[in-house]
C-alpha cells in the first residue's frame, strides 16, 4: 500500500471537518474517524519499517481519554443548553 492511499483519506476526513461544523457530535466522529485512520497508518508503517509497536499502545490510550472528555463535554452541553448545534447563539456565548 502506497504512503499516499494512506494519507488520502486522512486529509479527506479533516478538509470535512473544517467545512463542516454543525453538531459536536458529527464533529466527535469524525475525529475518531481520523485517529482511526492515523493508528492504521502507524501499524503499516511500523510493520514495513519493522520497528517495535508499543506507540501504537500509547497513541490508542490518549485516543481513548479524547473520546471520553469529548463525550462528558457533550453531555453537560446538551443537559446546560438543551442542543449540541455549534451555531445556536446560546453556546457562542459560552
């Protein structure tokens, strides 16, 4: 697999998530999507350079605390403000 073919949908994930801001929670999966993405990345590239795997450990865990803080700012938003929509006037004021 060419370093290209596994850039490509990386950059395609982030370019959507800059255009498209409309729900914290479309924005949380797509960020998921993209670490995901990124720990595939990484596993190829160790398993061609032949290096030792153990980053790939430390990069899930930090993935996992993201997703975690991610969803608990989500919820206390929806339970403050009653949405998730990043445009509503009464999250901008926060």
């Amino acid at each position: 697999m060419k370093m290209e073919e596994m850039v490509l949908p990386i950059l395609l994930m982030v370019m959507i998530y800059l255009v498209s801001k409309m729900n914290i929670i479309n924005s949380l999966i797509m960020i998921e999507y993209i670490s995901i993405m990124v720990i595939i990345t990484m596993m190829i590239l160790i398993k061609t350079v032949n290096m030792e795997n153990h980053n790939i450990l430390y990069f899930i865990i930090l993935m996992i605390t993201e997703s975690v803080l991610g969803l608990s700012i989500l919820v206390s938003m929806i339970r403050t403000h009653g949405n998730d929509f990043l445009k509503s006037s009464s999250v901008l004021k926060l």
